[in-house]
C-alpha cells in the first residue's frame, strides 16, 4: 500500500466515524507515525508503506475512528507555536484561547517592570508557557486543582526551557497560592491574571462532542449548574491578588457575555473590553479590579 493509497482508505475510514477533518487527520496521523512533515508526506505519496507501518496505522485510525482526540493519539499540540505535550489530564488547548494568550501578553507589555501574572487552572500550562515565552522579566504564576495536569505542565515548561520563570503550584482556586506563600516569596498581588477555567454547564457536557465528553477532564469542563461557578469565585476573590490598577482576562463560553458583565459589575469590576474570537463570538472578558 502506498502513502497516497493508505491516507484514502484513512479518510473513508473516518469520514465513516463522522469525522469532519477526515483527510486532515488521516494525513496528520501518517505524518505522525512516519516522523514525517505534511509537505514531505504529499511529495512521497507513492512510496510504499511496510507491513508494519501499515499494520500500525490502522491502529491509528482505529482509535481515531473511536473518537479518540488526534492530540491524545499523537500527545502533541501547538500553542501559539509552542509544541505542547497534552494527554487526557489536561485540556487539549483550544485556537481561541491563543487569542486570550496574545491579549494577555500586550496587556501586559504595557505595563511598568517588575511585572507578575498569574495562570488561575493552568492545565497543559499552554498561556502560562505563552506569557513566559512572550514577556520573559515576568514572574509567571500557574495553579492547577490537578496536579496530574500540573505534571503535564511542567515537563512542558522544561522542554522549552521555561521553568526558570514558572511557579507551578497545585490546589484548588487561590489556596494553592496561599499554602506557597510566604515561604517561596511569591507576589502577593499581580499585574495580570489570566485564566480559562470551566465554564460548561453541568448538563451541556453530555451533548458535546465525544472527543471532548468522553477524553478532557471533566475538572477542565464542569462549570457548574450555568457554567459560571469559577467565574464567581474570580469575581469575589480575585481582586484581592490582583495590583490596584491591574488587570483580569478570562474566557468564557457561547452567550455568557451579558451575565458576566453582570456578576463583575455588581461586585465593583470595571469592564475593560470584552473580546471576540476568530468566528466572531464574544469570548474574552477583560475586567478592572474594583477601586478601593
Ligand atoms: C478549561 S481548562 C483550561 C486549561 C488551560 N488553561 C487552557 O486554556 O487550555 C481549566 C483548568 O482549570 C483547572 N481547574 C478547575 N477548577 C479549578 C479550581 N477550583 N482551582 C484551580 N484550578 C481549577 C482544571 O483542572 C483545568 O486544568
């Protein structure tokens, strides 16, 4: 079987799973297994595949056609250009928080050294690595409920020698931070905070698709009964580790927009901007803590 030939039977294999990126991901998958780039695979596409290679590849698509996520099946993504390696204990990290990364990385440019930011549920650690790569005289926070996903984050930290401007640090909402502090002298206020947290209601979760419903975890997803509990504890607690003129940016799921200005407004914030992202839906709230 030649390359051409076995990414067909792919496509048809996936497309039959109801995969809408069929040729992509069969493509992506070949490319995965034979350590080749895209372009290279295209100019080879009459050599032959061995037993072994072909063998291997429909292992491949089987677990694709099973819905597995191509991330978990070949344990890398990219992130702003950054290769991250993702497995099911983290969020496989999604284009449109790249538009949050880059918001957070010129918010905080603008601002006067020493400069501080803080990764609220940091997971493949994909916006804190970003940050760090971006403004590196920053002191980069990331905290994480799963230190399985804090495992995850950090090894990426090291593979792009970024640990030297990482703290990770593993609990639940701002205890993590607290039980660290004071003995590794953290900042006690930030310049940024940034977060993705979970945002899906509780019940939306089942009618998602298997790749998220079934392989992200579910800390990475459950937002509560509307989706908003994270955002709740943000709104109430976060100014209190935030500098008096620093800055909060969160995204946020379809149609949330209206009651979280809402939630931040009657708890003092000042809403800054609220962002969309690439297909033109509001995703990124930007707030200002309440004046003291
Ligand atoms: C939607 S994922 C985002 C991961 C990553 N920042 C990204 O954008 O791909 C949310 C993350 O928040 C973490 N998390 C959920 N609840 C948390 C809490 N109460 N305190 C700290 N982290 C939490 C989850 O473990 C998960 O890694």
């Amino acid at each position: 079987m030649t390359i051409r030939e076995a990414i067909r039977a792919g496509e048809s294999q996936l497309a039959a799973a109801g995969i809408d990126t069929a040729r992509l991901d069969a493509e992506l998958l070949l490319g995965h297994l034979l350590d080749l780039p895209h372009l290279e695979l295209w100019l080879r596409q009459s050599e032959a595949l061995t037993q072994a290679q072909a063998a291997k590849f429909e292992r491949l698509l089987d677990r694709r056609a099973a819905r597995e996520p191509l991330q978990h099946i070949t344990g890398w993504t990219s992130f702003l250009r950054l290769d991250l390696h993702v497995t099911r204990d983290v969020l496989v990290p999604r284009p449109e928080t790249e538009i949050l990364a880059q918001l957070a990385i010129e918010h905080l440019k603008l601002r006067p050294p020493p400069l501080s930011a803080l990764d609220w549920g940091t997971g493949s650690g994909c916006l804190a690595l970003a940050l760090a790569r971006g403004v590196p005289t920053a002191e980069i926070v990331a905290i994480d409920a799963s230190p399985d996903a804090l495992r995850i984050a950090r090894a990426n930290a090291t593979a792009h020698r970024l640990a030297d401007h990482l703290h990770f640090l593993a609990g639940r909402g701002w205890e993590a931070l607290r039980t660290a502090n004071p003995a590794r002298a953290l900042p006690s206020r930030f310049d940024l905070i940034v977060s993705n947290p979970p945002y899906i209601p509780t019940a939306e979760i089942e009618t998602l698709s298997p790749e998220v419903r079934d392989h992200d975890p579910r800390l990475a997803l459950d937002g509560g009964p509307d989706g908003l509990n994270c955002f709740r504890e943000l709104a109430t607690t976060a100014a209190s580790w935030l500098k008096s003129d620093g800055r909060m940016l969160l995204e946020f799921g379809d149609g949330q927009a209206p009651a979280l200005q809402d939630l931040f407004r009657e708890n003092g914030w000042g809403i800054n901007a609220v962002e969309k992202d690439l297909s033109g839906r509001e995703r990124i709230l930007i707030v200002d803590p309440p004046r003291s």
